[in-house]
C-alpha cells in the first residue's frame, strides 16, 4: 500500500517518489517515448511503513520517515535521466498534442484508423530503436537511527539546509540535511505531534506588497511618536517598528501541529 507521494518535474522529464507500508521507496520517472514509468532509484531502508517524505529545493534528494525509528536520505539519479532535445520545427510554437501519440490518449480510431492504416500499407515500417536499458540506484545517500521512533511529518526548508519532524512522543526535531544531525529539539506540546511547515524565505532586500504597506502605515502613523526611533540599516533608515516587522516577515517560522488541538510557532535560526 502506497503511504506517501510526491510528484515533480527535473529536465522536463516527470518523476514521481513513492512510499510504502513495506518501508520500500522508489522514485520513476516517465519514458515519453514508450509512455512508460521506468524505475530508476529503490530501495528498503525502513522496517515499518514509511510515514512521511520532503523532496529538497534543489531536486537532487529527498527524506523519508517512518514509524521505526530510521530517517533515510535518498539520491534522485540523475545519470538516468536524457537530455532534452530541442525542437526542429524551426519555430518557438508549442508542441502540438494532437500531432502526437501522448502515452495512448492520442490513438486514432474508427474510420480514420482504417484509412490511415489503408495509405500506410505501400510505406515500410518504421523500426522503433529499442530501448535503452535502465540502471536501477540502490543505495541511499545515508541512513540514521534517531532512537525515536514515529515521526509522522517531515519537511524540508526552501533553503535545504535543514529538515523538521514531527514526532509522536510531541517533540518536533530539527536536523542538518547535510549531516543528518540532530540540531535542535522544540519541546511545548503535551502529546503527540503531527505536522509541521516552514515557512518560505524571503530573498534579501525583497519586501512583499504587504510589508511595503505596513511600513508606510507606519512611517505616516508614527512619525514623531514613540516608535520614530531611527535605525540605520544598510542605506536604509527604518524605525524600530519597521525593523520588528521586516524581522516577523523575514524570519524563518516553522509552525508544528498536534494532537492536543494546539499549533505552535516558531522562530529558526
């Protein structure tokens, strides 16, 4: 049975990662040219169903957790994957879907399957070149045991540099993606945990619509007052009102639910 999933696109070929209750994970990405799904990466780190898995930013791992106490670090090959071609048509049109056989949906059928097979029969056949064959990947870029087990969620933060957990014991844990350490252990919740998110991070010297906003409010609100407090910050002057909020918006939350009812914020480092 098939415990989670995650789809994407890397070379503009698509892939799909799945896990499963035997704790087996694969990932396939799909052959255009056979319209077919070829393995291309398996392998069996965990003893219990596979509970949770995060693909990192830059599509070259992905994280699986289980109800054992094991946290696996898989590659996603990419000697497997063939280049993209470029087109031949000689213009940046797009493809033309029904001009090709899209994994079977395109087939003709009827009467104009039975004209086109009659023209057909006085041309020779096309030989379809077989096909290449497929390495499967069967080693994991490295496997830990956390001695906790039942860590129901995990996620990957949008810079790649750490991953959380959310755990049945109600601890979410913070490790390295690089090491597979553990760095931090945030301890409120009273039962189980299960579900955590990041937030996205924001790039220096980007304001969103609604920060720019807030911190015109501010200025026209609070000049003169308490908050008017000036503090230089690069080329820019802010008040320390417009500081806290750039901070707020900029920082990196990571919010973990529970069984109690309860959602916890917090700030990561």
């Amino acid at each position: 049975m098939s415990m989670a999933l995650a789809m994407f696109k890397l070379r503009e070929t698509l892939h799909l990662v799945a896990a499963y209750e035997s704790g087996m994970v694969t990932v396939s990405r799909l052959d255009h040219a056979n319209c077919e799904w070829a393995t291309i990466y398996q392998h069996q780190a965990h003893t219990q169903p596979v509970l949770s898995l995060d693909i990192s930013p830059s599509l070259e791992f992905f994280i699986t957790s289980s109800a054992d106490a094991v946290l696996a670090k898989h590659p996603i090959p990419l000697s497997q994957l063939p280049l993209v071609e470029p087109s031949t048509s000689g213009d940046n049109s797009p493809r033309d879907l029904e001009s090709e056989s899209a994994c079977g949906l395109n087939k003709k059928s009827g009467l104009s399957a039975m004209f086109t097979s009659a023209s057909s029969d006085s041309e020779a056949p096309l030989v379809q070149p077989p096909p290449t064959p497929v390495t499967i990947v069967t080693t994991p870029i490295k496997v830990i045991n956390t001695r906790h087990a039942g860590q129901q969620s995990i996620r990957i933060r949008s810079d790649g540099s750490i991953f959380a957990t959310a755990g049945w014991d109600s601890r979410v844990r913070i490790y390295s993606t690089k090491t597979m350490k553990e760095v931090a252990v945030l301890k409120w919740h009273t039962v189980g945990c299960f579900a955590v998110a990041f937030s996205s991070i924001s790039g220096e010297g980007e304001k969103s619509d609604l920060e720019s906003d807030t911190l015109k409010e501010s200025r026209d609100g609070q000049r003169g007052g308490v908050g008017s407090q000036l503090v230089k910050s690069g080329d820019m002057e802010m008040t320390v009102k417009e500081r806290r909020i750039r901070q707020a918006q900029t920082a990196h939350w990571l919010a973990a639910g529970s069984k109690d009812g309860k959602i916890s914020l917090w700030d990561i480092f």
